[in-house]
C-alpha cells in the first residue's frame, strides 16, 4: 500500500502511498518515521541536519502535508526530463587532448571527489553508491585529460519499473557536469549521449534526468539530444535536531 525510503547519506526522504490508501494517516507516520530516524542521525554526527523531500507541482496533498509537517517550501524549481532509446545515437568525438574511461578506482576517489566540488560548487559526494554490488563501473563515464586531471563525469543508472504495458528498464543519468576551466569544448555532450548509450545497450527504453530550471546551458543541451521536460518540483526541508 505504501513505501518509503531515508536515504541517510543524502538525507533525502522518497515516498509513495496507493491512491486508494491516501488521506488515511500513512503518510503522516511516514513523516513521524523519518524524522525519527534523522533525529537519530543528527544525535550520532551531534549536530542539526535538514530533511529533503520532493513534491511535484501535481502534488497538491503532498504539498499541505508537508506545510502541516512543518517543512518550508524552497524557492527554486527542478525539472524532470525525458528521451526516448529507441532510436540510434550519434558518437561525437571527444575533444583532441582527452579520453573516456569507465569508473574511479578507491585510489582514485579524493581525485573524484575534487571535481565533485568543481563541478557542483563544493558539493560533496559520497563513495556510498559505488559501494553496492547493482553498482556498474561501465555506467560511470570520466573524460579525462592529457596530464590525468578528471575534466568531466557523467554517472548513468539502471531501474526495474513496471506500468500497464509490464515490466521494463530506465535508465538514469546523474550525477554530470563539467569542471568550469573545460567547459565549451564539446565534453558534456560526448559524456551524455555515450551514457545513454550504455543505458540503451543493456536495454534500457527511456532515459531520464533532472536539473534546475534556471540551468539554461544544461536545458539546451539535453533538448538538442531529445530530452523533453515530464515534471517540475521543488524540494521541501525541515530542520530536525538531536533529540533531547
């Protein structure tokens, strides 16, 4: 009837209940279960940390729910785009100077995490979804350069969904962006089209990905490969500190 995931390295709560078993209280123990579990969390790393949770704009219960819960709605908008895998894609060539090449070793991970940061502004990532063993090297794409400097990631995922039409697989590709000194050479979109790529070759029947809606450098070019936008959301946090 209802499912819901922590995932406590990101602190990011996920959550579906059945239409027929929505407004009958799940949801809200759902919420008392996470904060509970984050309470937890932030006693064991001593400090307040922020719940995430995402709602989409046809998510209108949600959205009270949340305002009830006392989660504050955060001002920006991130989209949710689509492309179909059912035809061929082309193979640019990568930029003079540069080669592709498949995963970060754990050697290799404070190099990783660098360009995390570049990339993302200082963000973070952690090594905890290579560490599973869903998790496949090939699907993680590096360009890097002539003197060994990671220029470029595209990390590409595989999921099992089933609709009216049955059981089929979807890809996902992110995290993926470029370090701002290397950008404008053509990396990006070596990177994406060689994920989707791999995700077609193991079957995959549609791919997505998500981005902020001001990214407009990032919307152009996932619109030129044919992604198109399928949802908007906004995220959605409370603050939860240690328990006392």
């Amino acid at each position: 009837m209802a499912y819901a995931m922590l995932l406590v390295h990101s602190l990011v709560l996920t959550f579906q209940v059945q239409p027929q078993a929505q407004g009958g209280g799940i949801e809200q123990r759902i919420l008392t279960w996470a904060e509970e579990q984050l309470q937890a969390e932030s006693a064991r790393r001593g400090k307040t940390l922020s719940l995430w949770c995402r709602c989409h704009e046809y998510e209108r219960d949600r959205r009270v729910l949340l305002r009830r819960a006392g989660f504050q709605q955060q001002p920006w908008r991130d989209l949710r785009l689509m492309c179909s895998l059912d035809e061929p894609l082309p193979s640019p060539p990568l930029p003079p100077g540069f080669v592709l090449r498949s995963g970060a070793t754990p050697a290799e991970w404070d190099q990783y995490q660098e360009l995390h940061r570049a990339v993302f502004d200082g963000g973070e990532m952690t090594f905890d979804d290579h560490q599973p063993p869903t998790y496949q090297p090939d699907l993680d794409l590096l360009a890097v350069g002539a003197d060994g400097t990671f220029a470029a990631v595209c990390c590409c995922g595989l999921h099992q969904v089933a609709d009216a039409s049955g059981e089929y697989t979807v890809g996902e590709i992110g995290p993926f962006g470029t370090r701002p000194t290397q950008r404008r050479q053509g990396l990006a979109r070596v990177l994406l089209l060689g994920g989707m790529q791999r995700i077609q070759a193991r079957g995959g029947r549609t791919v997505f990905l998500e981005t902020e809606q001001t990214n407009s450098a990032a919307l152009s070019l996932f619109t030129t490969v044919g992604f198109q936008v399928v949802s908007r959301f906004r995220w959605w946090i409370k603050q939860i500190a240690p328990k006392r």
